[in-house]
C-alpha cells in the first residue's frame, strides 16, 4: 500500500506540477543574408520560452537564395522535494532554405521553408523507487516569412514561424502502474501527437560590422490542436513559459 501511494504521488508530480516537459521551441531562426557569400553565425542562450541553448548557421548561395541549419540542446535539474530529482534533456536539430531580397540599402524581405528532428526525456529520480520517466521523438515542418531594416551595425526582423510539429515513440515508464493514468495522460506506447504553433518573434542585433550583440523577444501561440501542445509541455499552461527571451553574439563572415 505505501509502495502504491508513492507511486501514484510521483505519477501525480510528473504530470501535474510542471514537469512534464517533452517539447520546447527552438530560438527562432532569422537568418538576415544580405547577399552572395554571407555567413552569419549566431550563439544563443535562452532564458524563457525556448531551450537552453541555441546555435545557429546560415549561408548565402547567391544574392537570392540562402540555406540555413540550427541546433538546440536544452537541459533542467531539479529537486522537487528531499533527496527527489527531476531531470530534463532535448536535442534538437534543424535545416531550411529559402529566398531573400533586398530593397535599396535598409529593407530586406526574407523566407524561408524546412523541417527538424528532436529527442527528450524527462525523469524524476527517486532513491528507493523505480524513476518515472517520459521520453518521446518529435520531427517539425516550417514556413517562416519575416522582414527586417538592416545596416552594418544595426539589424532588427520581424518573422513569423509557422511550426508543425508531430511526436512519436511516445513512452512514459511506470504507466501501468496506476490505472487512473489510462485515461488521464496521453503518453501511450505507440501513440502519435501532433499540433501546429505560430510564433511571432522580433531579432535585434546590433553592434559592429561583423560582431553584434543578439536579442530576441516574441510568444508561441499554440494553434492546432492546442491541447496536445499543452499536454506535452504542461508549465505553458502557466502562460510565462510562452514567451520568448533570449540573449546571445552573432559573427558575419
């Protein structure tokens, strides 16, 4: 009976008290390529609203036509109640292309299309018991369109991410252990979620010809299927964690 009772009170953490974190965004990726040859890099950290860490790369084949790549790696430790911890790892990585022009020396337009692919885990570590763990695999598709005054110490873009994201390998160990989570939890083996975000985000960076200091601010506004999104990353229930903001460098090559 107590070994039930615990399990059911970390069953009941897991799902209700924030932790259960399968999907966060990535920093939105604006890639501001002026012309043929452009490489612009940009390291970032995360402070609300996306993962912890960012990098992001873009290139210019042309005066046109550009491709991009981004990887985010987010983690979370920490101790929910005495000698309990609960841990939080996601990769993610993701690869576009797109077309860009410029108009007179201040105004570039900019679009770009492409997909990524994600792993996480979230467990709570218990010394005596067996650890809860939910753990899923996500894929995304965007569209991201975006305009921007530019200069050669000051860049400030609007964009706006279209993301649809669909995870599977959907797990959660100990699930069986309490029938009430049949019905209650959406973490099922074997089981697909999918949902659809927009995500309006303004990028600043500003600073020398080539190094600038990097700031982004903007929401996540869960469209389609909003429950899904919320049932995987359940402290956005608590608005906050929706918006966006983010620090970092930025190097053009």
């Amino acid at each position: 009976m107590k070994t039930t009772a615990k399990i059911c009170f970390f069953g009941v953490l897991l799902i209700f008290t924030g932790c259960v974190t399968l999907y966060k965004p990535n920093a939105i990726h604006s890639p501001l390529l002026h012309e043929k040859g452009n490489l612009n890099t940009s390291a970032i950290l995360s402070f609300s609203g996306s993962g912890l860490a960012n990098l992001q790369a873009a290139y210019a084949l042309s005066d046109h036509v550009g491709i991009m790549a981004d990887g985010m790696y987010h983690f979370r430790s920490s101790n929910n109640t005495e000698s309990v911890d609960e841990k939080l790892n996601m990769l993610f990585g993701e690869a576009g292309v797109g077309y860009f022009r410029r108009f007179g020396n201040t105004m570039l337009f900019q679009c770009y299309g492409g997909g990524g692919y994600g792993r996480t885990s979230d467990v709570i570590d218990y010394p005596d018991q067996p650890d809860p763990e939910a753990k899923a695999s996500y894929y995304t598709v965007f569209f991201q369109p975006g305009v921007a005054v530019i200069s050669d110490r000051f860049e400030v873009a609007f964009d706006l991410k279209a993301n649809y994201v669909q995870m599977f390998d959907i797990s959660a160990y100990l699930y069986d252990q309490f029938e009430w989570w049949n019905t209650d939890s959406k973490f099922h083996p074997d089981t697909t979620l999918n949902f659809m975000n927009l995500e309006p985000t303004i990028t600043l960076k500003a600073g020398g010809k080539k190094l600038k200091g990097f700031l982004q601010t903007g929401i996540t506004m869960p469209t389609v299927n909003r429950k899904s999104y919320f049932g995987v990353s359940t402290s956005s229930l608590f608005v906050v964690p929706l918006i966006k903001f983010s620090v970092g460098v930025s190097y053009r090559f």
